[in-house]
C-alpha cells in the first residue's frame, strides 16, 4: 500500500461547505425567497433586467432571481451578496480589495448587516452585477441553464477561498504551538496569563510580557519601568507544511524581522512547520534570522532543538534555568 497523507484539508472543506450553502449558496437564496414577496421580487427584477434574459431563464422554468441580484433580496439577507459574487466567479480580493470596486458592501458577506450608506448604494451595486449576469446568461450554453449547473459555479471561486481560510486556521495553530512551548518552558513564573498573553516575573524582579502580535506573531517584552521596555524576542511563525513554497515563507519572515531589528528586538526567530529545511539556504534567505526552529520539534520537551529553545527563552528573559 502507498502510504498518502490524510486529507484533511478535504475534510475541512466538507464541514466548511455545509455551513457556506445554508448562508451563502443556492440553499440561502431559495429559504430568502420563501420569506420574501414575489410580488416586490417581480418588479424589481423587471425593473433591473431584461426581458429577453428573464424570458430565457423562464423558457428553462428558472426565476430571474437565480441570477440576478435585486435590492429586497439582499435587504432581506445581505450575506446573498456572497452568493451572487460566487457566482459570477469574483474572488473576495477581487469585489472588497483595493483593486475592486465594492469595498464598501464587504461587511454584509462578512456579517450579514446593511449600513444606511450601504443601503442607499444598492441599487448601483445590483445594476452592475446583473450587468454582469446578463453577460453569464448570454454565454450559457442552453444545457447548462439549470439549477444544480448554476450552483456548480459557485464552486471553482469558494475552493480557494476555503483553501486561504483552512491557511488562516493553520497558521493560527501553530502560533498556539509555539505560544504553548513558551508557557511550559516559563510556566514556573506566571503571574497572570490568558489565551493570547502571559505574564511572568524574572530573577530582577521585572514584567516580561509574552504575547500573540500582529507582526510579528509573537513577541517577548520585558517592562523595565513604566512607560519603558526593552524588545527581547520577534517570532514568525510560518505554519505552511508545502516544501515547495518554503521560500517565498522565509521571504515573509525576513521582512517582518527587518521592521522587528529596526525596532529594537534583541532577537529574531523564525519557526517553520517543514522539517527539511535547509538551514544554509534559509540562513541566506532570511540573514535577519538569529535562530531557527521547527514546529514539530517544539511539540516534545525531549529533542535537542526544544532543550536549545528552552535555554534561550530561559536565559533572554532573565530566568534561572
């Protein structure tokens, strides 16, 4: 037998899609069209779209709404904004960022609300994604004009966003891994901790906060009076288990320990969750680096590279060992 790695990922994704198809999908558009009035629906879509392509869906026995986005629907369920843009194939980077154009109706995807600014917009917003639709209908073969084909649509745009948020959850466990290797290494001097934050006490008598940071991920601080610290530890964590994109990650972690070493860090760590990395190319890639560490390594209190780890947080603190 060969042996394969256990997809979790596609695991992931199963428990994600179930939720997404009853906030996002087909699913929440039909339970939104059940609580809504036809009567309102019908003249919207007839005011927003063209006959020959509300004609074209009735002649397949689809209601326009299927495809075309109209103001009471996403006031009743402003989330279906997701599903109209999945289904016109508009990555979330693409309709909220920078380069897009609606930036401003991200948060009812996000969270399911509608702001006055953002009501008043929607009647833009609809006129130019059902300009879009029409162009999705015109292109549709005669075939595909169905529902389980329209869904189906959706698909190719939610796999990588599902893929970046299962990268976003993992990137997280690490830095909790890694987080949890400090709180057993210091944990005989914890004055008060938390899930993102420990404080703990050294052999001066001082504060040294240990915590989860924007960038870097982790940081250890030592409070030297009030108003006053000094910049011990920076740790990027860089949870990504590809080999093949191990470069571009210790690139990641060089720039943030750049901004880290401008800002006064004595130390800067990268932690990485590839096991055979090579330490003279990471070295070169990433000079800002003062010491590198696995993952995996930092699961057991037993391996030489967890015993290194343990001394160093140990001695940068100022804690006896």
């Amino acid at each position: 037998m060969i042996n394969l790695p256990a997809p979790e990922l596609q695991i992931d994704f199963s428990r994600s899609l179930k939720t997404i198809r009853s906030q996002l999908l087909q699913q929440a558009l039909l339970s939104t069209v059940r609580n809504s009035s036809l009567q309102e629906i019908d003249a919207q879509l007839r005011e927003y779209v063209r006959e020959e392509d509300l004609k074209r869906l009735a002649a397949h026995g689809l209601r326009g709404e299927l495809l075309f986005p109209v103001p009471c629907l996403l006031r009743s369920n402003p989330r279906l904004l997701g599903y109209y843009r999945l289904l016109l194939g508009f990555s979330q980077k693409a309709m909220y960022g920078s380069s897009g154009r609606a930036g401003l109706f991200k948060s009812m995807e996000d969270s399911g609300t509608l702001s006055a600014r953002q009501d008043e917009s929607l009647p833009d917003l609809c006129a130019g994604m059902v300009h879009c639709a029409s162009r999705l209908v015109a292109a549709l073969d005669e075939e595909d004009i169905e529902p389980q084909f329209l869904d189906d649509l959706t698909l190719p745009t939610l796999g990588p966003q599902l893929r970046g948020g299962a990268n976003v959850r993992k990137g997280s466990t690490g830095i909790v891994v890694v987080f949890d290797a400090i709180r057993e290494v210091v944990k005989g001097r914890i004055q008060r901790q938390g899930d993102r934050r420990l404080d703990i006490n050294n052999a001066s008598g001082r504060n040294v906060v240990i915590q989860f940071a924007p960038d870097p991920d982790i940081v250890i601080v030592e409070e030297m009076a009030p108003d006053k610290h000094r910049n011990i530890i920076a740790i990027e964590v860089k949870s990504g288990t590809d080999f093949s994109n191990i470069h571009n990650r210790i690139g990641e972690a060089e720039k943030s320990h750049q901004k880290a070493k401008q800002a006064g860090f004595v130390e800067c760590w990268t932690i990485v969750n590839v096991d055979r990395i090579d330490l003279e190319m990471a070295r070169r890639e990433s000079p800002s680096t003062n010491r590198f560490y696995r993952i995996s390594e930092l699961k057991g209190a037993g391996s030489d590279e967890f015993r290194d780890f343990r001394s160093r947080v140990l001695s940068l603190v100022g804690i006896p060992g």
